[in-house]
C-alpha cells in the first residue's frame, strides 16, 4: 500500500460513520463517472468504422432512448437471477 493510500486510510478511520457512508458514496460517484467516460471513449472510438460501414448517425435523443431501452432491459434481466448471480 502506498504512503497517500495509508494516509487516506488513518483519515477515513478519524471520521465518524456518517461521514465514512459519504465518502463512500463520493467513491462510488467518482467510479461510476469514469465507467461512463470509458463507455463513451469505446463509442467514439468505433464511430469511423460505423460511418465507413454506412451506419446512419444517430442523435442525441434516439441514443439516450437506446440507452434507455437497454438498461431496461438489463434490469428485467437481473431481476430474473438468483441472488448472486453473475451479471452481464
């Protein structure tokens, strides 16, 4: 571990429990933010191979609906795993 990692740690340990649940949470905000900017990174990173392949653009608005759709989708299906389950 390094000297920043146990510094950060000794400062966690100083805080009470509903500060920790906050920090938590900010952790958890920060992780989920760098997932979508990877995603979208991905996104662009195919976008010439889709306009060379004569893909139609597609707008902001029928994106997020797509988006939309799938994490519905995704949903419908982690309701019907066993507790535990792999997710996709």
């Amino acid at each position: 571990m390094s000297a920043s990692e146990t510094k950060l740690l000794e400062k966690l340990k100083h805080l009470p429990p509903e500060k920790r649940a906050e920090v938590e949470d900010f952790v958890d905000f920060l992780a989920n933010k760098l997932r979508r900017e990877a995603a979208f990174d991905r996104l662009l990173a195919i976008a010439p191979a889709l306009e060379a392949a004569g893909a139609e653009p597609m707008s902001e608005e029928q994106a997020a609906t797509l988006v939309k759709e799938v994490r519905a989708e995704r949903r419908v299906r982690r309701k019907d795993k066993p507790p535990g389950a792999s997710r996709p």
